[in-house]
C-alpha cells in the first residue's frame, strides 16, 4: 500500500461523511418504519400471529436498511478510490522527486504522468532540479579549487569578521574553521602587522587587490612570515568581502636570511682578495666591487662605466680598437683572458691581466660578467727585462767573442760602441780615448752625427764640455735633453741638435782610459736599467750569467703561473654552469596554463612576461604560438595584454572584431572572445595571461573572480622563483670564485672554530684535519698536528684579535705541512663582520711563498758561482792587458801574455756558450743539424783533444768502438760536446794515473756511451743533486767548473730521443751510460 | 829586498803577479800548490803573503787560519786575490785576519801600489 498521507486524510474524509450521511439517514428511516408500523397496530386489531410478525419486521427492516445502507457505503468508497487515482499518482511523484532533492540526488528526473496542471507542474519541477543541479556542479568545483589550494585562504565581510577559510588555512596556522568564522581579522595580528592589515584592507574597500608581507599569530608557532594577495570580492559592482591569498613565506624568509648572510660571509671573503673584482652590466657599467676594486679606483666605482674606471676613456675601450672582454664575454659566451693596459689613480700606468666570465639566468641568458682582474705589472716588467736582458745577453756573448779574438783596444770599442747603440735604440755615439800625457780626449770613432760637427769636437780638452768631465770625475752625465740640462749649459754639443745624451767613463780597473757617449736627436730618458747597462758594459761577462740564470728562472716561474691560470680557468668555468642549474619555473608555468584552460574551457590561453624594457614575451601558450621568450608584441604595440596591465584589472571584449585599437598576434585569428588577466607584485606588473575562446562567451563575474586569484598565485610564484634565482646566482657567484682561487682561503669563527676552507688552503696544508671536514673544529686543532706549528698558530691568533678590532693584517710564518714539508707563507687577514656589522670571524688569506723564497736563493747561489767563474779568466785579459798596454812586458814574454788573454777569452766565450746552449736546448729553439755520425772519427777527436791533459796527469786513458755502428744520424757536434763534457769531468774528478775508458757499442736497438773511471767518485749526498743547473757537489769546492756540464750532456742525450744514467760510489770510480735509439722518433 | 810569496794554482797568475812585483824590484817566491804551504812559508819567512782561496787539496782560507795560529808566522801580512767577490766572503776572510782582500778581476798596478804600501808600512816599523 503506499504510505502517502494524503490518502489517509481522503479516507477520514470519506468516514466523516459517511457518518454524517448515513446515520441520520438510518435513523429516520428506522423511526419512521416504526411509527408507522405502530399507526398500523393502532388501526387494525392484529392477530396474536400478526403481531409476532409485526415485532419481527421492524428488527428485519432495521437489518435490512443498515446492511443495504453499509453495501451502498462501501461500493461508493471502492468508486471514489478508484476515481481519485489519477490525481493522486502525479502528486506522488512530486513527493519522490522532493524527497530526492531533500536527500541531495540532483540526478533524477519524475515522470509526467498526466497533461493537467499537474504534468505541468511536474514538468517545471524536472526543469527547476536539473538548473539546480548544474548551478550546484557549478559551485561545488569552485569549492574543490578553494579547498585543495595549498596557499591558505580567508575571506573576511565588511566588519573585517572572517566568514570563511580553508583547510590550507587550518594546516598553516593551526586554528580550526569553528575558532576562526566569526572572529576579527584583527584578533590573529600584532599591533605593528594590524596597521599593515588597515590599510591594505582600506584599499580592498576601494575595489583595489594588492600583494603585501605580514606576519601572522598561528596557534602554536608565534608569528608567521606571510606574503598576502588580496582582493575584494564584488557582487553587482559593490565590494561585498574580501578574500586574501596566504603564502607560507617561512622558508623564504629563512633562506632569504641564510643566503644573505652566506653572501655577505662570502662579499667580506671576496673583499679580503688581493684581486680586484668587478662585475659588469651589458651597460658596460659596474654593478659590484669587492674591496680591492674599491681601494683602487675610490668609493664611487658601482654605477660607473668599467672604461671610464680603469682606462680613463669616455667611450668603451673596443671603440679605440681594444679587446674588450666584456664584449666577447657577452658575444661568444665564453669565458675569456686577456691583458690589457690600464690606468689606475694618479694616472700610473698598470698592466692587468683580465679573466671575464659570463654570468647566466636560468634561461641561459648572459645578463652579466665577472672581471677578475690581477696585477701583473711586475710579471709584465719581467718580461719585458728578459727581452731587454736577452739582448744584451746576445751583445755581451758577442763581446766576449770578440775579447777572445781580437787585443786591438779600437776594435773592442768600435764594435762595443755599435752593439751599444743598438741594443739602447740611440741614434749615433762615439768614443774618445785619452791621449798619453792624459790632457786631451781624441774622438777615434763616431757614428751617426755629421763629419762637419765631428771635426769640431775630434779633441776635446780634458776637464772642458761633456766629455771632458767626465774623464776628469769618472762618474757618468747622463741627460735626457742637453738643450734643458743646467749641468751643460756650455756644451758646444748643444748646437748639434743633440738632445738625449749618456758619456760614460771607459775604465781599466783603476785608470781612466777613455769616454764613450751615446746620443739621441730626440730627448730621450735613460732609465736607471740603461744606466746601468752602460756602466756595466765594462764588465759585462759577468752579468751574462746571472741573465741568463734570470731568464731561466722567469721561464719557470712564467710554467706555473700559466698552470695555476689554467687551473683558475678550469673552476670558473665550472661555475658557470652551475649558475645555470637553478629552479626551473617553465615547468610551473605551462602547467598553469594548461590547468587555467581546461577550468575555464578556453580554446587558447597564453601568458605573456613583460622584459625590462617593457616588451612583452611568450612565457607560455597552450599550444603553438611562437618561440618561448620570443617578442609577441613590443612596447609600443597597443594589445590586449597591455590594456590590462596598465588598467591592472581583468579585460574581457566578447567582440574581438570590433576592437581594432588593439594589435592581435597572428596566432589568433579565429578567435571572437578574449579575457585578459594582469599578473602583478606589489607595484611590479609581471605580465598578464589571456583566455581566447571562439565563440562569442560571457564570463560570468565569479569566473573573472577565479581568474584574477589565479592570476596573483601565478605572480607570486614568478616573483619568488626570481628572488631565488637572484640571491642563489650571487651566492653561487661568490662561492665558485671562492674555491678557484689559489690563495688558500679560510674563515675562522670569533672562538677560533673553521667556518670555511677552501681547496687550496686544504690542499697547502695537507694536514689530516684540514682535508677531513675542517668545518667546525677548532683552527688551532687542525694547524696543531704538527707540533712545530706553534708560531703560525701565534701569528693566526694575533689576526684574529685584529679582527675582533676591525683590523685587517698580514703577517708571515712558517707551516709545517702533514709530509713533513716546511712552507713560508704570508698571511693576510680581514674581519668578517654580520649583518648587523658586528665581527664574526676572520677570514685568512694563505699565500705559499715557498717558491719565491727558493728562487730568491738559488739567485744568490748563482750569482756567487758563476761570478767567481768569470772572475779568474776576466784577471788575465784585465791584468794582462793592462801590463801590455803599459809596455811593462818585455819582448820576450809578450808572446806568452797575448796567449794566455787569448786562452783565457776562449774560456770565458765557452762558458757563455755553454750557458747559452743549455738556455737554448731546453727552450726547444736549438736547431737540430742532422748528419752521419762516425763514432770512430769521433773518439779520435776526443783523444787528441784531451791528449795534453792525459799526459800530464799520466791518465790511463782508452777509447773503444765495440762494433762497427753505421747509418746512425745525429747532430755530431752535439755528440761531441756531450762527449768531452764527460770526458772532462772523469779527467778532472780523477787522481792522476787512474783509468778512464770510453766504450761505444749497441745495445739493442740503441747506440751506448760507456764513460768509466777509477777516480774519486760522487759522494752520496751529492748524488741526488746530479743534474740541477750549476749546481756543484762536494768536489766542486776544489775545482772549477759552472755546474753546467751534466745539465748540458742530459739535454743532448734527451735532444736524441735518449737518457743519461749516472752510477757511482765514491773512493770507486764513476760510471755515465747514455743510451740513444738508432732510429729517432719524429 | 823585499820578499813576496804567492800561492795560486793558476799559472798566468803566478806569472803576472811575479813579473809586475819583479818590476819592483820584489823578490817573489811562487808556489802552485797549497798542502805545503806553511812549510815553505816558514823556509822561506816572507814579508808578505798573497793567497788564492779556491785552491784543491787545501783552500786558501785554511792555509792563512794555520798562519795565523802559527805564533812565528802570525805577523806576516796577508793578501787574499780571489775570485770570491761577495761581501760576505770578504767578512769572512777578514775575520781570519787578512790585510787586504783583492777581488779578481785586478789590476796588477793597484795590486803592486796595495804590496808597496803594506811592505814599507812594515819597513817604518
């Protein structure tokens, strides 16, 4: 049976009536059957049997009656059911279909089951269910949205009560929607963060959506740094709520705080550099400097154009046709090095070498470069002393040549005069000697002044003009411009259109003997090099030496620093890349794009990023629309985009078509309806994105709502991706240049504890602790392993203290390294100070001087070796010459005196040449002159030439040719060289009568040297050293010899593709094999 | 006469040194090898010694040190001509107590001048 009340009531209804109808209708009937029944007894006499039926009638009507009147009863009520049917059943299903609505179901539909009013009722009820279920979806998935946003949200009315939040709200800030709803947005907000909250919730009643940063009371953590977007919530044009956007801001803030002590941590590392370090703009202009940039080219050098600091120009130095760095940098991309000259404060010049390298967005794009600039000027200079040193190398060995074979004073000057002039660049010179009774200087040759002008001064009176002078002092004039020097104002000099002019005495070791000057027709400055040269020429041999020793030692010293360079190079680059790897926001990007696009059911969305300049970029599309980071409209172009943007509210035009004030991007035709949505921080417009749909659609306001909010998370993402970007590029920057750097770098916290060390200092020290995760122990622990430590853990100290005091300084001591090793080493110290200024720590910059140090000792040792080598044969031209020049040597002895100088030359021209080969071989510039060697000619060669030694010392002296080798080539004079120079040392290292033998055979594929002897042997301490250059063992204290000679035969022995092998005990004897393939490698 | 004994194991040396002295009218006793030195020295009592430093065997610095702790041959002046020419050096053989310290390369008239000099100081006497 169905329950449906209404039937109930139709049925009560029907007994009512019933009631009401029938039983007064009984009643009557029944009265009135008996009354007249009783009419009838009245009238007529009744039988006895008459009246028992009478009796029985009036009990049979009544049952008559009530049993016809209940039939009639129930058949009427059965009719009525059954007519009432029809209009019961519609109404039943308009009860269903309300039931259903009541318990949620939207998804149904009733039954027309009549066309009366009813069907039509049912019919508006179908329509009313399925509007309502449609508008319910609808809101419902605005909901989820709200719901399932990570960013907390609340939504406050006009008396700033909160009416809403979600459930991100609940998991950030602890408060349960039942303790928030109803409460003042001002109950969770400090006093300072409530003035904040007023103003910014003034604007959103002006209609207004801003981002700003707060600080929030959660439950349970105190304040939260939070950044909020707020917007007011319009109904019919009238602000009716506002909602606010919540972004954790915690992590930011934290990290935010961390990198930007890390960055100042590492700004006051970079600042304690002795380099100078700048970075530089596409402007050409500086953008950051460390101290030492600071200290060079004063406070103001940030904003400043990197030409107008370092070289002084107006415009940027490649217009005047230099190598720029930064434009390569910025063009190919690449690091880059270079040298350039620059001027520095108070107009010195400096030469800097340049190391520029690229500093990348995330997109790859080069938005900045890095100049590491170091002082090289001291480097350069050396260079340029080597090449002026070579020079005169090459006169002095020449000079030395022509000592050895030529006694003719003339001769000797003539052509010192002429290397002289040249080697200084001057323009003619000449030479006076002093004529016998020593009165007058005779001009015997001069070169580049006119024969009119010489005559008039072929004599010159001793005491009288330049010359004269100086042969009277014997100290130099030297005079950049005679025309402007006080000291000659006499001169007849100065009508000759001489303006430069050295005259330097020519002096035997104690007598005068002549004056040679050299001139210039322009004013010419002698430094205090030339100066020097000029005095030296006299003795010149000596200097030879130690030049070449210099050049050498330059040459090395150039090695090391190229292979620190590279190195440097090696890490920077290394850098660069890893500045590339940061937070990747496309990603985020194109997926909120693609999910605006299937909420709002778009046919195309896109988001366009305004650049600096105020073009407007493709950051993301839907589908095809051109390159990323490609320009779709420029910042002239009237677009959409831009309309809102600059109105800072959402666009919507539902006819594309008539719009024609605005430009459209070829990609959209096609489409009728645009909604452009601006994406903004604070006072920052960021760009905007915009919907196209084909159709000509209308956004409902709710819908616009949605898209605004999704359009300020969207700007908060982008401007948090690019605060990362930035301050994680700077520390980055900081950190890489840090570790590349090959100074050893360490910061030591106020109680001494290591907070950083980078690679080259761990490597320097080598020390257990250092290399183990230094961070965090205490300095004095680590420097401490080994106890000898002691006076550089003092010295460390004593920096730390100044830099408690603000100091920075430097001090030198010595470290003793984990192997054992002793290093000198120059410490530079700076205070690293915190945010608040306040000391932190120190940083120490750690310089290894130990390279410096030995070359500075090597220097000396040479000096002293190869000085006192030069010294006995130059005695002998000296002295000797002197007593000739003096006709003290009678004739008989003349012979014996020009024999000895000329002996004595040859010597001191060997040794040059000696030297000079060695230089030669080891540069790789030594010509290889190929020839046939026959070993044979070559040990009679030796044996003859070392025949008067050998008799003399009355050595057992044999030469042996195991086997006939033939066809081998190799450069036979250097064969030779190598050969007597072994030859020589057993001859010399051997007591007289003892053997030597050389043996030349095969071994192998190779040709063997055997140079055996009995002789005194190399003591073992002495063995280790056995090819170092000039370097002299102990026997070297009692002969002579420039510790040359095995250095020379290695290199020759290695020129062939060979080695050289010493064995040796001392008392023993001494054996050299060299062993050279047959056939050379090319 | 006045007699002069120099030890250097160059030849030219010897020669220069004695021909200039002999000038002089010096006599000059040569000697090519310093290990017995101080014998020949004491044989011959010169007044003035000239001494090379880097000698084989035994070095000039330690033949004039054995001089000077000779008390019979302690007054004898000595020249030291060496080709040692660092300032240091020159300390040094001062120390030991040389009279003059001559650098080669030398002039061998300054040479004579500095003999003259020390040995008529010494005639005076």
């Amino acid at each position: 049976m169905f329950k449906n009340r209404l039937a109930y009531k139709l049925l009560v209804v029907f007994l009512v009536f019933a009631l009401a109808v029938i039983a007064p209708l009984s009643l009557i009937l029944y009265y009135d059957s008996v009354s007249m029944i009783q009419d009838i007894e009245r009238v007529a006499f009744l039988l006895p049997e008459q009246k028992a039926i009478h009796d029985g009638f009036e009990t049979q009507v009544i049952d008559t009656f009530v049993s016809l009147v209940f039939y009639i009863f129930i058949l009427s009520f059965i009719a009525s059911l059954f007519l009432s049917r029809r209009f019961l059943m519609p109404v039943r299903e308009l009860y269903r279909g309300a039931k259903a609505i009541e318990e949620g179901v939207l998804d149904m539909r009733l039954d027309v089951k009549s066309d009366d009013e009813l069907g039509a009722v049912t019919k508006a009820f179908n329509d009313m269910a399925a509007g309502l279920k449609e508008k319910t979806n609808a809101l419902m998935r605005k909901d989820i949205y709200v719901n399932s946003m990570l960013d907390p949200l609340w939504v406050v009315d006009m008396d700033n009560i909160i009416t809403d939040i979600n459930p991100a709200f609940t998991r950030l800030l602890g408060y349960t929607i039942d303790e928030v709803i109803g409460a003042s947005i001002f109950d969770f907000l400090d006093e300072e963060n409530e003035k904040v909250m007023r103003t910014q919730l003034s604007k959103r009643d002006e209609g207004i959506s801003s981002s700003y940063g707060i600080s929030i009371i959660s439950k349970n953590e105190g304040l939260i740094p939070v950044l909020i977007s707020g917007a007011p919530v319009v109904e019919n044009g009238e602000v009716v709520a506002k909602i606010g956007i919540i972004k954790d801001f915690r992590a930011e803030v934290a990290l935010r705080d961390a990198l930007k002590e890390e960055k100042d941590h590492s700004e006051a590392i970079m600042d304690s550099l002795v380099d100078v370090l700048v970075v530089i703009n596409r402007d050409m202009r500086i953008i950051k400097a460390n101290r030492a940039a600071i200290a060079t080219a004063g406070e103001d050098i940030t904003g400043r154009f990197c030409h107008e600091i370092f070289h002084k120009l107006p415009e940027s130095c490649f217009i005047r046709g230099m190598d720029c760095p930064v434009k390569v940098v910025f063009e190919t991309g690449r690091s880059y090095k270079t040298v350039h000259e620059h001027v520095e404060a108070g107009n010195v010049k400096v030469f800097h070498e340049i190391t520029a390298f690229p500093v990348k967005s995330s997109g790859s794009e080069i938005i900045n470069v890095v100049e590491l600039i170091r002082d090289i000027t001291e480097k350069k200079s050396f260079e340029d002393e080597i090449a002026q040193r070579n020079k005169e190398l090459v006169t002095l060995n020449s000079i030395s040549r022509m000592l050895s074979h030529s006694l003719r004073a003339e001769d000797i000057f003539n052509n010192v005069l002429e290397k002289v002039i040249d080697m200084l660049r001057m323009d003619g010179g000449g030479i006076y000697f002093l004529d016998e009774a020593g009165r007058e200087l005779i001009c015997r040759y001069q070169k580049g002044a006119s024969e009119d002008f010489m005559r008039g001064v072929a004599r010159v009176r001793v005491g009288e003009d330049i010359p004269g002078r100086v042969a009277v002092t014997g100290q130099s004039i030297v005079s950049p411009d005679i025309l402007k020097d006080e000291r000659v104002e006499k001169s007849i000099l100065r009508h000759s259109g001489i303006r430069g002019l050295a005259a330097i005495p020519v002096k035997g070791k104690e007598k005068l003997m002549g004056v040679f000057y050299i001139f210039s027709f322009s004013p010419r400055i002698f430094t205090p090099e030339d100066e020097r040269i000029l005095d030296s020429v006299g003795e010149m041999a000596g200097m030879a030496f130690e030049n070449i020793r210099l050049y050498e030692k330059m040459r090395e010293l150039y090695e090391h620093q190229r292979k620190r360079r590279a190195a440097e190079q090696q890490n920077l680059l290394m850098f660069a890349s890893l500045l590339s790897d940061t937070l990747d926001i496309n990603t985020v990007l194109d997926s909120a794009v693609s999910a605006i696009k299937d909420t709002s059911k778009a046919d195309f969305v896109w988001l366009l990023q305004a650049d600096e300049t105020g073009n407007l970029l493709l950051s993301s599309a839907s589908q095809e629309a051109g390159a990323k980071g490609g320009m779709v409209y420029s910042r002239d172009t009237s677009s959409i985009e831009r309309y809102s943007m600059e109105k800072r509210k959402p666009i919507v035009f539902s006819e594309l078509v008539t719009e024609s004030r605005f430009y459209l991007s070829e990609y959209l035709s096609g489409y009728n309806t645009a909604c452009s949505i601006p994406v903004y921080v604070g006072n920052k417009t960021l760009g905007a994105f915009t919907l196209y749909f084909r159709g000509f659609t209308i956004l409902p306001e709710e819908d616009i709502f949605f898209l605004q909010t999704a359009g300020n998370i969207l700007a908060v993402s982008m401007e948090r991706a690019r605060l990362y970007e930035e301050v994680i590029i700077e520390k980055g920057m900081a950190d890489a240049i840090l570790q590349s750097i090959a100074d050893g770098i360490m910061t030591v916290d106020t109680d001494g504890r290591v907070v950083s060390m980078n690679r080259a200092a761990k490597a320097m020290t080598g020390l257990p602790y250092a290399l183990d995760e230094p961070v965090g122990r205490p300095c004095c622990d680590i420097f401490g392993y080994s106890p000898e430590n002691t006076e550089l853990r003092w010295a460390l100290g004593e920096c730390l203290e100044e830099a408690v005091l603000k100091r920075v300084s430097a001090r030198e001591a010595e470290l003793f390294t984990a192997g054992g090793r002793k290093l000198p080493i120059e410490i530079n110290s700076a205070p690293v100070t915190d945010k608040e200024g306040k000391v932190a720590g120190v940083v120490y910059v750690l310089r290894d001087k130990s390279r410096e140090k030995e070359m500075d000792t090597m220097k000396t040792e040479f000096v002293r070796a190869v000085s006192h080598e030069f010294r006995t044969p130059l005695s002998a031209i000296v002295g000797m010459a002197e007593m000739l020049m003096d006709g003290e040597v009678g004739r008989d002895r003349q012979r014996e005196y020009l024999n000895t100088i000329l002996l004595e030359g040859r010597r001191l021209s060997d040794m040059v040449s000696e030297l000079l080969d060695v230089a030669r071989i080891e540069s790789g510039k030594e010509v290889f002159r190929e020839s046939e060697i026959d070993f044979k000619a070559v040990l009679e060669d030796i044996r003859e030439a070392f025949n008067p030694v050998i008799l003399k010392k009355e050595m057992k002296f044999s030469t042996r040719l195991e086997e006939e080798i033939k066809g081998y080539k190799g450069d036979k004079d250097k064969i030779k060289q190598m050969l007597m120079n072994l030859v020589d040392n057993s001859l010399t290292y051997s007591d007289g009568g003892c053997a030597v033998e050389v043996n030349v055979g095969r071994h192998g594929d190779a040709v063997r040297i055997q140079v055996r002897d009995e002789g005194w042997g190399i003591p073992d301490e002495d063995m280790g050293h056995l090819g170092e250059k000039f370097y002299r063992g102990r026997h070297g204290l009692s002969t002579k010899g420039t510790g040359l000679g095995l250095s020379l035969c290695r290199e020759i022995a290695k020129m062939h593709g060979g080695d050289l092998h010493i064995e040796s005990a001392a008392g023993e004897g001494t054996t050299v094999t060299v062993e050279i393939p047959l056939r050379r490698k090319e | 006469m006045s007699k002069v004994i120099i030890i250097d194991d160059e030849p030219f040396i010897l020669m220069m040194v004695e021909d200039k002295l002999k000038r002089a009218g010096i006599k000059v006793v040569t000697l090519r090898e310093s290990v017995n030195a101080v014998d020949v020295i004491r044989k011959e009592s010169p007044d003035l010694i000239i001494l090379d430093w880097m000698m084989p065997e035994v070095s000039g610095i330690e033949v004039c040190r054995r001089l000077k702790a000779d008390p019979d041959l302690a007054a004898i002046p000595i020249f030291m001509l060496t080709a040692k020419g660092q300032e240091e050096d020159e300390k040094q053989g001062l120390i030991c107590g040389v009279e003059r310290y001559i650098t080669k390369p030398f002039s061998p008239k300054v040479l004579l001048d500095h003999v003259l000099e020390t040995l008529g100081r010494q005639g005076s006497r």
